[in-house]
C-alpha cells in the first residue's frame, strides 16, 4: 500500500486503524471505529486529533446492550440468552461481555457468554446454545464475526435460533434476523466525507473527530417467517428498515 504512494488511507474497526497509524506518520488516516479514539491511542483529543489521523466514531458500545431489549420484546417468553464474543478481541469482547451482563440481570435473563474465533467453532457454538436452551443468541460487535455474516445465517437457519447482531445491518441482508445499533452506513458515510476533504487539501489534524449519531433497528422479515417468528408490532413500527 505505501509503496504505491497512496493519498489517504480509510480504515474502519480499531484494529485496522492503530495498525495504520503504527505504519506511517506522513500519509492521511480516516477511520472508522466503535471504541473511544482517545483511550485506545488513536488521537490526542477529539477536537485537536493532531499528526496524520482523524475520523468518525460510533455509538457502538453506548447502544450495544440494547439488542438484548430487542431481542426480549422478540421472544418475551425466553428466559435464557447467548452472546458470541470473539476471545482475540479481549478489551472490546470484556467491554462487551459486562455491558450486555448487566442488562441481562436488568432484563431477568440468564445469559451464557460463548467464545468463537475460528469458522470451525460456530457449530459448536449454535449446538451448545440450543442444549442451553437459549431463546437467541447476540452476536458480539468483532469484524472477524461481522465477516462471516452468511455462515452464521445459515447456522441461524440449521438449529432454528435467532440471532441478532450488534450493529451489522449488513448481515441482516445476507439472512440474519435482526440487526439494532450504530449505523454503519452513516459513519461510513461521514468517513467518506473527511476522505473527500482531505483529496481536496484538507490538513487531518484540523478536522475534529466527528460522531455519527445515528442507531438502526433492522428486522429480516423473510427470515423471521421462515423460523415461525411473528415481529411484535412494536418492533415493526420503530425498525428503519424490514427485508421482506
């Protein structure tokens, strides 16, 4: 990539964009991330990002406790949870993992954290939740999760257990039930446009971290109907976008 000369490198996750930032100092850095880029070392303020980066950021863990609400008001008769969490991704999936704990306890559910980090251990994690008895099972924000859309779609399928995601409303379109969280789309969009500034002379260390705001609920109605799933009209009347 840097031998090419490019102009401005976009990346979206944190990992990505710390490993950007560790390999130049001189080329322009747009990301995309979830986290807080002043806690994770991505910047030294939000209004002053300073050096060769600058970016967008997301609501990610603010909302990511509220899939498990929505995941409820799908299945109110369901008292047991799960959540896939990717155990390489340790700060985000603890981060995680306590958020979505506590809402558990909040909501009156057990919830039973399972840990995936290679395509081989989804079977294993969908067999383990249905002998559970988990109603759903949450997929944890991780880009190696968010990757494999279509296969954890056709497991949701196979063992007839809903799956929400945490903000991949992308996966929604590939089969996936449900998504609910920050707008990939909107911040992509936003990163985009610090991209676009940036071609056009725009100097990164002047342009201040900017938060995309915007939350999406996503339903896969053709999805639901195929696992016998009747949407509450709740949530139908507050999603922002049905699959049919």
């Amino acid at each position: 990539m840097f031998r090419r000369q490019v102009t401005v490198i976009a990346t979206g996750g944190t990992r990505a964009a710390l490993a950007a930032k560790a390999a130049t100092t001189t080329i322009p850095i747009v990301f995309e991330t979830g986290a807080d880029p002043v806690e994770v070392g991505l910047v030294a303020s939000l209004s002053r990002p300073g050096g060769n980066i600058t970016g967008v950021t997301n609501l990610g863990m603010t909302v990511v406790s509220k899939g498990l609400e929505v995941m409820h008001e799908l299945l109110p008769t369901a008292t047991i949870m799960a959540l896939l969490i990717n155990p390489t991704n340790p700060k985000l999936m603890d981060r995680v993992t306590r958020e979505v704990q506590a809402a558990a306890r909040t909501l009156g559910l057990q919830l039973h954290v399972l840990s995936a980090s290679t395509e081989q251990d989804f079977e294993t994690v969908f067999s383990t939740s249905v002998q559970l008895h988990a109603g759903g099972l949450m997929i944890g924000p991780d880009a190696f999760l968010e990757a494999r859309a279509d296969q954890l779609a056709a497991l949701q399928l196979r063992h007839a257990l809903p799956i929400i995601y945490t903000g991949n409303e992308f996966a929604v379109a590939a089969g996936g039930l449900m998504s609910y969280g920050s707008s990939l789309r909107d911040a992509y969009r936003l990163a985009g446009q610090y991209v676009s500034r940036i071609l056009k002379g725009a100097n990164p260390a002047d342009l201040p971290v900017v938060q995309s705001a915007k939350v999406d609920l996503i339903i896969n109605l053709k999805t639901a109907k195929t696992l016998g799933l009747t949407v509450p009209q709740i949530l139908l009347a507050g999603a922002d976008e049905l699959i049919e």
